[in-house]
C-alpha cells in the first residue's frame, strides 16, 4: 500500500533481527551483539518508521520505548478472572493439600507441575490474532489496569507470535505471568537512583511495581522488566494443548515466552516437600526474588474435576517460604565494640519473626548509613533476614514517625572502656582509641602482644586468652607479668607444666628491642615495618611519643594516615597508663639517644588564640601570659584566623562564630597540654 517493496523488506529484516535479539537477551539469555549494536538496529528502525509512518504497526519493536504519557490507567475486565491461590505454611498443610485432592479425585497419587512463586506483579497479556493488543495488571482479579503500552516496552514479552513446529496460534490468547525485576538490574537501578539522589526502591518487588505502573511509558523503557509466563486465561481457537498444565507451558516457551527453567513435574506430596526444600535452598543464587513454590495438578481434566473455592481454585496451592521482611520498631540503638575497635551501630528491634527465626537486633553498619536511611529511634521499619545473612533495616516508614522520636548520635567515647572514639577523615568507620585498654580488643591485643614477631611469648593462644580475660585475670598485656604458675594451672587445659613454660615464656619476653615493642603494642595502621622504621628515626619510645603529626610524617613510609593512628595511640592517657605498667613490670628495650629528637615542648609559633568563658582554675590574665610565653598570641575575637578558641563556663557568642569556622576548641585541660608540648603534639587538634 504505497510502500515500496525494498523499504518494506529492510523494515522486516530490522524488526526480526531486534526480535531475535530480544529473545536472545531476554528470554534464552544469550545475548548475541552488544548493546550497541541493538541500539543502533533499533535507531534505523526508528528512522525507516518515521519516514513511511505505515510501518509503526503495534507489534513493531520500537513501540517498546513507550508512548505517550497518560493521564490515568484504563480499566480492563479480563477475559477470565486472575484467581488468587490458598497458601501453605508448613509441611502438615502440604500433606493435607494432597490427601484433599487424592480423595476428592479418588486416586492413589497425584502428579503435580510444580513451579517458583515469583515475587513479582500477575499480568495478563491479550493476543488477537497473534498480536499483542493488551496487557493489564491483575487489580482485583476481575478488572484489572490497562498497563498496555508499559508491557510493551518490555522485551521479553512478544509483541507478535511467531508459528513454531507449525501448530497454529490461537485466535484469541490471555498470557498470565509475572513481570519482575532480576536482583542485578534492581541493584544497578538503586545504585544509579542514589547517585542522582532520586527514590531508592526497598525490594525489587517494588521497584517492578514502580516501573509498570508509570503513566509514562518513557520510564518504564528504561527499567529493565523481566517477565516470566506461568499459564493461560482465555484462548480461543486450536494451537493449545489441553491435557496437561505442563504442556501449556512447553508450549509457551515454544512462542517464545520466557519460562521458568526451575518447572518439574513431581508425584506425591514427599516430591512437592523435596521440591520445595530445593527451591529454598537455590533461593539466594537465583536471579529472580520468589516468596515460596506453586503447586498445580498437573491434569488439565483433573483440574477442572476439582474446581474452585471462592475465589482461588482447589488444585493448585502456594507453599510459602517464611517471609524475609517484616515491619517493627526500634527501641533503641546500641553501640558494639568489634574486636579491631570498630564502633558498629545496632538497632534493638521490638522482637519479630522474619526469615523464620525470632529477630531482636538488626545490624546498621556505620553512622552514615542511618543517616542515609534517615533512621531515628521509635521509628517503624522493615526488617529483613535473608537465609543466615545478619538481618537489616532496609527501610524507614517515614510516615509513622512517633512524635518523640530521637535521632541517634554516635558516642565520642568508646561504649565499653570510656576511651575517645575517633572517626577518621575519609573514613566511615568510628573506632575506640582504647586500644590495649578496651577489654572489648583486648584479647586480641594480648594475642597480638604475645605473638611471634611481637614480644613472642610461646604458650599464650586464644583459648588461654580467652580463659583469662573473661575471667578478669589478665586486663592488659601488663597483668601477665603478674601471672604465677599456681593462677594459671587452675585454668582449664592448663598442666602444671605446660603452665611453668608460660611463666618462663612471659618472663623471657621481659627484654625485647623497641622495634618488636613498638609493633606489639598493636597501633592501628602500624605493622611490623613501620614499627621499625619508627624505632630507627626516633631512637626512643619517649620521642616517638611526644611526636606531633608533622615529625612522624618525616619517617619514611609514614603518610598523615599513619601518623594520625600513631599521635591518636598516644594521645590516650589509658594507652600511655599501660605502657607505665609495662615498664615497671620490668619490661625493657634497647634504646638510641643519637636518633632525630622530636619536637620540643613550649612552642606555640605564632598561634592566635581567644579566650571566652571562665576556666576552671586559670584566671584570664594567667592563662594569657602562658600563651604569651610559649609564643602565641592572644587576641579578642574570633575570626578566620584564630587559631584556637580556649572555652570555659558560660562562653559567649565568640563560642558560636568558632563553630561556625571550624576552629579548634580547647578546654583548660587541653590548653594546658598544650602548652607542656607545644604545638604539632599528638593532641594538638589542628593537626588532625
Ligand atoms: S498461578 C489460579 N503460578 O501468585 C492460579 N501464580 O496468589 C493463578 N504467582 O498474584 C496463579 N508465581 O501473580 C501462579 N508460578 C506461579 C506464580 C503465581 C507467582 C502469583 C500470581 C498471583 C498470586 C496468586
């Protein structure tokens, strides 16, 4: 009709191999060309159909980039009601299921098609003709929404069928399937939403759910839909078996409809258990979401024999897995110290069941995660335990939120020793500075102090650790200088003997080289190496305490990460307390006076201070004239550059402009430090 033939032929041969590839990709994928080249086949297409408009049937791939947008969804009755199906629970109510269709059929056994219950959205698509002229969401099982143009943007669904093994296509077909998103496509999707600050999807359930019901079909295009066929509603006409469910379906995947691989047709209800285990079990390494496994008598006679109840039909049934995800509050939000110091946030839930087990704790990693999730305690969430994964919150309900609601501050002190905990630049952990002190890192700082390359104490493992610490025993490494042999043969798997080594062992590692003492005080970021090269630069533990950020830096290999952990390490008074401990234990190390000193104290090199507030025991004259003396300088106002703002009781507004300009703010105590090591000292805050 007015077309020229050769036009008409370039068209057909664009629009088989667009079809061929969506198959290859969608439904057997195997994709055959890059994305490019799919691309680029679709774009002559394009361009061939807006020069001769005739060629934009319906059934032409490019009405899979969606049309224009519409104001509301048409409703659509379909052509035979979507039924919803009776669930099961447990093992007793599969086994009943089977005996009520054993008896009501009067047989002896009963073969069943068995399938996943996709976590999806039940759609049905109408082919007329062969065509694909509608598609509708179930809504309530009679009258659905007319998601037409949506459903054809998806390229797993035929737009027309194809005659295969030369059977013919009904006249008239209702496809009924599931229209999902794959994990991997939803979790490229969040990923892609959170970059743009767009709206992240909790499941992929939601994010399907999403994508098909957008007025503009433009958006749905550019998500990718999968959809998997699992029977028919009407059909007119020849082209579909009628004795078995299981044929329905060969017969789908022979048009070319994507099926489900994991299909078995079993006998008796020990099959559908084992099935279901299975399915269970493949669960996590599937790429689709499933909330349990379909059950359906395999005879189509057989069926229609049983019939329906209300709404749902008796020769099929559900089985669900224990749901994944639940709703709950948070009572609360606790603080664990892991054994490398690593403060994790945990919420304490109103106790659920999800994922088949009793869930009262759900872990929310770091304090940019809540704040991501935008969580605050008394919040209603979603909870979800996947298999033996640590349940998570995967969701705040927002609109829930009780009026005495509390955000959550993560503690500047180690919950469990009392130590300052510290978040690194660039960093989204907080960490206990406790270090040896922390009772929580404390076995595993005494079995790092007692290793091999360390103090090397033979004899001290992880069980004897454990024993000892959990007893209150051994607190720090310095308590095991301590230990006697009667203590520790009443220790659990402790001969005498064995327990007079130990003693010797400990007693040995008394005289060391600073280097392995260095190392074995278990500084964050400071491994064998560093401790080296640390021992050969400062010479002494005293000098390379008082190091301030700058001079450590001056060691080879040591960058402002490093000397951070270092100047943090000794900076905690219970760090240096234990190091005293050590030392009157009798613990020694060769020591070099000739290495490079490190900074001297009482410089403070030109800083400006402010001072506001009334200090404790300094009065404002004094503590200006230590200022002064130490070099600084003590001006009346805050502005860019101040320095530091030294802040007693009742500050005044210089309090807030500090705030205001990021500058350090010191107390009495920290004035005073400050001046006994001058600036560039491990507390000196402007060296962060
Ligand atoms: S058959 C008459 N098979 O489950 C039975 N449904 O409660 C018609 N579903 O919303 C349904 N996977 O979307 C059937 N393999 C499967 C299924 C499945 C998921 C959903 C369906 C419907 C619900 C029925």
């Amino acid at each position: 009709m007015g077309l020229p033939d050769e036009i008409r032929q370039q068209a057909l041969a664009l629009r088989t191999a667009l079809e061929r590839h969506n198959e290859r990709y969608y439904v057997l994928d195997a994709p055959l060309v890059p994305d490019a080249e799919y691309d680029r086949l679709m774009r002559a297409l394009q361009d061939l159909e807006r020069r001769y408009p005739l060629l934009a049937t319906p059934d032409s791939p490019t009405q899979r980039v969606g049309a224009a947008p519409l104001a509301a969804f048409p409703r659509v009755t379909h052509g035979m009601p979507m039924l919803s199906l009776g669930n099961a629970f447990d093992t007793g109510e599969v086994e009943a299921f089977d005996r009520r269709v054993r008896q009501a059929l009067g047989v002896e056994s009963v073969a069943y098609a068995v399938e996943p219950k996709f976590d999806g959205l039940a759609v049905s698509l109408r082919y007329e003709g062969g065509v694909l002229v509608a598609g509708a969401t179930r809504g309530d099982g009679y009258v659905g929404e007319d998601v037409t143009p949506n459903l054809r943007t998806l390229r797993a669904i035929p737009l027309r069928l194809q005659a295969a093994d030369g059977i013919p296509i009904p006249a008239l077909l209702e496809v009924r399937g599931e229209v999902l998103m794959l994990r991997d496509d939803f979790d490229r999707l969040n990923r892609e939403q959170r970059e743009k600050g767009g709206k992240v999807f909790i499941n992929p359930r939601n994010a399907a759910a999403g994508a098909l019901r957008q007025l503009d079909s433009g958006v749905t295009a550019t998500r990718r839909l999968a959809f998997f066929a699992y029977g028919v509603g009407a059909s007119e006409g020849p082209g579909m078996p009628c004795d078995r469910h299981s044929s329905i379906l060969d017969r789908l995947a022979s048009l070319r409809f994507p099926v489900v691989q994991e299909r078995r047709v079993v006998t008796g209800a020990a099959a559908l258990l084992a099935y279901h285990r299975n399915m269970e079990e493949m669960r996590a390494i599937l790429p689709y979401d499933m909330d349990g496994t379909v059950y359906k008598v395999d005879d189509l006679a057989q069926q229609a024999a049983l019939g329906y109840v209300s709404r749902a039909p008796r020769f099929a049934l559900a089985h669900k897995f224990p749901a994944q995800e639940a709703a709950t509050r948070v009572l609360g939000i606790d603080v664990q110290v892991g054994r490398t110091g690593a403060l994790t946030p945990v919420a304490r839930l109103e106790p659920v069941f999800v994922g088949g087990v009793t869930v009262t704790n759900a872990t929310l990693h770091n304090e940019d995660e809540i704040r991501r999730k935008d969580l605050m305690i008394g919040d209603s969430v979603i909870v979800r335990r996947a298999g033996d994964v640590i349940p998570e919150v995967m969701a705040v309900q927002r609109e829930q939120r009780p009026a005495d609601a509390r955000p959550f501050a993560m503690p500047d002190h180690c919950p469990v020793c009392g130590a300052r905990a510290l978040r690194l630049p660039g960093e989204a952990v907080t960490r206990c500075s406790g270090g040896l002190y922390c009772p929580a890192q404390r076995k595993q700082a005494l079995l790092h102090y007692a290793s091999r390359r360390a103090m090397d104490i033979d004899g001290l493992g992880e069980r004897l650790v454990e024993q000892l610490v959990d007893q209150a025993i051994v607190r720090t490494p310095a308590d095991l200088y301590r230990l006697g042999v009667a203590a520790l043969a009443a220790l659990e798997r402790m001969a005498e003997k064995s327990a007079d080594n130990l003693v010797a062992a400990i007693g040995n590692s008394r005289r060391t080289t600073l280097a392995r003492f260095v190392y074995a005080l278990g500084i964050r970021n400071v491994g064998e190496a560093t401790a080296k090269a640390l021992a050969r630069h400062f010479g002494s533990l005293d000098r390379l305490a008082a190091a301030g950020r700058q001079a450590l830096q001056q060691v080879p290999d040591v960058g402002p990460v490093v000397a951070e952990s270092i100047a943090g390490f000794f900076a905690e008074p219970h760090n240096v307390e234990v190091i005293e401990q050590l030392r009157a234990a009798g613990v020694t190390w060769d020591e070099h006076p000739g290495a490079i000193p490190a900074d001297g104290p009482g410089g403070l090199g030109g800083r400006n201070f402010v001072l506001t507030g009334t200090l404790p025991t300094l009065v404002r004259e004094e503590a200006r004239e230590r200022i002064e003396a130490a070099g600084g300088r003590v001006v009346g106002s805050v502005s860019k550059k101040t320095d530091y703002l030294v802040a007693g009781a009742d500050p005044g507004g210089k309090y807030d402009r500090a705030i205001e300009l990021e500058i350090p703010i010191l107390d009495e105590a920290g004035l005073l430090q400050l001046l006994a090591r001058g600036c560039d000292s491990p507390d000196d805050p402007l060296h962060s």
